[in-house]
C-alpha cells in the first residue's frame, strides 16, 4: 500500500461497518418528520427531493412527540429511527425504525422522550432521554444500554456549569474523526464554566473505542444567535462535506440571525456560517445539511417551503417548493425533525479497540479512518486530540496484538512505522493525517485486514508518549 505525505485535513466521510448491501433509501432525499404536514393537521413523515421538490407521504402517524431532533437515518439498519405515536394519538409514543418499503417495527416500547439520535454506521445509535441528562445507546441487537463515565462505575451525565437543571439537550450529532458526540441545548437549561447563559450550548464528549464510556474531559462552547430571544433552540446537527458540523437553530424571532451554525468539532469554534431574514422566518422550527446542494437547508412551517443557504449567505435563501403539502397552511411554529439520507454503506468496515494514553488537556489520541477502504481507494488516517507540532508516528501492522510499552500499549506488531507530525502551535490541541492508497485489482484484496495505531511525543503523558488506541480495518 502507499502512504502519500501528510496533509492536514482530513476527507469528512465516515467508513464505519454498515452491511454492504443495497440501499433502500435514495442518497440525497430529504426526510421530514412533522406535526402538522396538511391542512387536516395530520402527523406524517414526508420524503422531499432537493433539487426538484417532488415531495410524497412516506408514513402517517397518529402525532409527534413535544421533543426536537426525533427523527434519524441509520446507514447500518438501513431504516429511518423516529419517536412517534402511531394510530390514535392517546396511544403510547415508542421508538421505531421504519425501512424503505414503509414497514415499521417498535424498537423501544413507551419510547416516547427519547431524541437527539446519533447513529454511528456500525449499529449504535446514541440517544437522549428526555427525563435526565444522560446519554443511552442502542446496539446492533436493538438493545439499551446506558453510556458510562470513564470508570465504568455509574452513567454519564453532562453537568451544568451554572445552578440550572441537568443539562437538556435537544440535538446530538455523532462526529467519527474525533469519535465523539455532540450535543446542543438551549440557554436556560445549560452554561459552559463561566459562560453567561444567554446563547445556545454545545458540548462534546469524546468516546472510549468500544462507545460504551466518555473519556476525557468534556468541553463546551456558548453562542449567543439571537440578541432579541433567549429562547434559541437547537433543532438539528449535520456534518456537512467539509468535515465540520452544521448546527441549525429555532429563535422565535422574525430578526435577521445566524440560524446556522458552523462548529469545528476540534477546536469548538463556533461562527455564523448563515443568516435567514425573511417575513416567516419566526416559523423556522427544522433544519438540515444537503449534500446534493451543498447547502444548508432550512423549513418554514409557515409557507411549507424549503429554504436553501450557502455560506455565508443572508436573506431568504434559495425557496424549494414541494409538489405537495408538507405543512399546514393554517398553522405555523409546528414540531418537526429533517434529515438527509446519506452516501450508501461502504463494503469496507473500520473497528476501533484497546484504550490509548492521554497527553495534552487529558485527551486521548483518537484515530480515525476516514473514506472507503475499498479496493483502488484512497483513505485519510486521521489522529485528533494530540499536542501540537510534536513528533509522531503511524504504526501499521497485519496482526493484532496487546504489549505494553512505555506506559502504554502497542496493540498491533508493527511491521512498517511512518513519521507523522502533528499540525498545530506548540502546546495547543493539534492533529494529524496522512493518505492511504488501497491497491487496485488483486481478488485477495477484498477482506484482507490490516491494523493501525499513532504514537505521539507529549510531556504530559505519564511517559512522555501519549497513544491512541487501535483500529482493525477490513477492505471491501
């Protein structure tokens, strides 16, 4: 295989182990779970095409849960996850899956509060309920499990950094480079430690290898969208092409205002990467990335359109009227979740295993695979979370291992090593990557698996190594 030298950015699509089988859902179709999709004010899921609007009731339901962010798309199951009441609206809401020829299965009976799904691509799907501040995950085999703090000894919890209740976050998104979850709340439920309460809050908690625990410290960033509403609610997150996070807001206030948010999942800046003003834009309750537009997309629940943003861009945005109702026209400010189904699953899989070493601010190197592996494919070797400009090293080997060395563990044989400095100033959270080219053509390449592990010179590692854990990559 050939290494290329480092870059510093790496390509923002994730290969985690969805089955390569065909997808049932088309890339790029927008999907919008609603309270009111009608004039007779009915609960439904529509699915809207982007470019051409051409728009159809995919599922009626009996009503929508009072939560934001209720609505996912899981490459792995294939199947779009929601909380909803089905039939009669006095019935119990539970959590379902629902697959692309319409059938529903009842995953997590009396579901009703949960939200803020994050599907990861390889079967988990982390999500909130409603009642507390933790997080909850579901596996492969449709079972709850809670997400434990770094010790295993009781669930996680964000904490407030103010006198508020526990944290209610109201959108979650997960972020595989730096294999963390992202989670937003609105201002009077959360601060960051010495924040001023008055802007919406996200937080990122970075994931043990397995998903089962937070590790290291949680950080947190404040943005203040609305000068005239305290009442800015995040709605939706997306990771959008470039690799950064989209995070899309409902401020009740008809003032120009950055609904959209750009956020750099490794330093937390958070900018303005869209403003909306127009006469409805009060109504504005649901947002999501379009990878087919490259833009981001916005709902106005009040002229039941679609409002398309480009970076940087202010105004009305680029309206995509849909060929039928996606809104009642008497009613506006209704509940509602969107999402775009994403690129199909890649025959490739990528496993994280074994813990790493902290360094610098308490974090553990984490590794990520970035791209295809598939056969004539190049893929990006990315390590988050590592001391700036130091010294570091890519190991790769065939067979897995677990020796300890120098106060970590190497938790492969390493048969080739490639020198890999981080980017970054000195003393300052940095990065680090590389490319990989997968060989075209040799039948054997399919299912040969190799493993992977970064080593990085850092004085704050309790040996002056600091090391991320391994990564087992199967090529398709």
């Amino acid at each position: 295989m050939q290494l290329s030298r480092p870059l510093t950015l790496a390509v923002a699509i994730s290969s985690i182990g969805a089955p390569a089988t065909a997808q049932s859902f088309t890339p790029g179709d927008i999907f919008l779970l609603s309270q009111r999709v009608n004039a007779a004010a009915d609960a439904g899921i529509m699915r809207i095409d982007s470019t051409t609007g051409a728009a159809s009731q995919f599922l009626s339901l009996g009503g929508v849960t009072p939560e934001r962010d209720t609505l996912a798309y899981d490459p792995y199951r294939d199947a779009l996850l929601f909380a909803a009441h089905l039939g009669n609206v006095s019935n119990q809401a539970s959590l379902y899956r629902a697959d692309g020829d319409g059938t529903v299965t009842e995953l997590v009976p009396q579901g009703w509060a949960m939200h803020a799904f994050a599907p990861t691509g390889d079967g988990r799907v982390y999500m909130h309920p409603s009642w507390n501040s933790e997080i909850e995950y579901l596996d492969a085999t449709d079972t709850l499990h809670p997400v434990w703090n770094e010790d295993g000894t009781a669930p996680f919890e964000f904490t407030s950094g103010a006198p508020f209740v526990s944290f209610q976050y109201t959108a979650m998104v997960y972020h595989a480079p730096t294999n963390a979850l992202f989670a937003a709340a609105e201002p009077w439920s959360e601060t960051c430690d010495g924040g001023s309460a008055i802007g919406v809050v996200v937080k990122r908690a970075v994931l043990s290898p397995d998903g089962s625990r937070v590790v290291g410290p949680v950080a947190c960033v404040e943005f203040d969208i609305s000068m005239f509403s305290t009442g800015e609610v995040p709605v939706g997150f997306s990771v959008m092409d470039d690799g950064d996070l989209l995070l899309s807001a409902d401020t009740n206030s008809n003032s120009a205002e950055p609904r959209m948010l750009r956020i750099d999942p490794y330093t937390m800046a958070a900018t303005p990467f869209a403003t909306s003003q127009h006469t409805s834009v009060a109504a504005t309750t649901a947002g999501t990335w379009s990878s087919v537009l490259g833009k981001a997309v916005m709902l106005d629940t009040h002229l039941g359109v679609l409002r398309a943003y480009a970076d940087g861009e202010s105004g009305g945005g680029t309206i995509i009227t849909p060929s039928v109702s996606i809104s009642d026209p008497n009613a506006a400010g209704e509940y509602a979740s969107m999402i775009e189904i994403g690129a199909a699953p890649c025959a490739g899989t990528v496993e994280r295993y074994g813990d790493g070493v902290a360094g610098l601010g308490g974090y553990v190197p984490t590794l990520s695979i970035t791209g295809c592996p598939t056969s004539g494919s190049t893929v990006s070797i990315h390590t988050a979370f590592v001391r700036g400009g130091a010294f570091g090293a890519l190991l790769l080997g065939n067979a897995q291992a677990s020796i300890p060395v120098l106060g970590g563990t190497l938790w492969l044989l390493p048969t080739v090593t490639v020198p890999l400095p981080a980017s970054g100033p000195t003393d300052t959270a940095g990065t680090a990557s590389t490319l990989l080219t997968v060989p075209v053509g040799p039948a054997e390449v399919p299912g040969t698996t190799f493993f992977f592990q970064s080593v990085f010179l850092d004085a704050a590692a309790p040996e002056g190594l600091s090391f991320s854990g391994g990564a087992r990559v199967e090529f398709g």
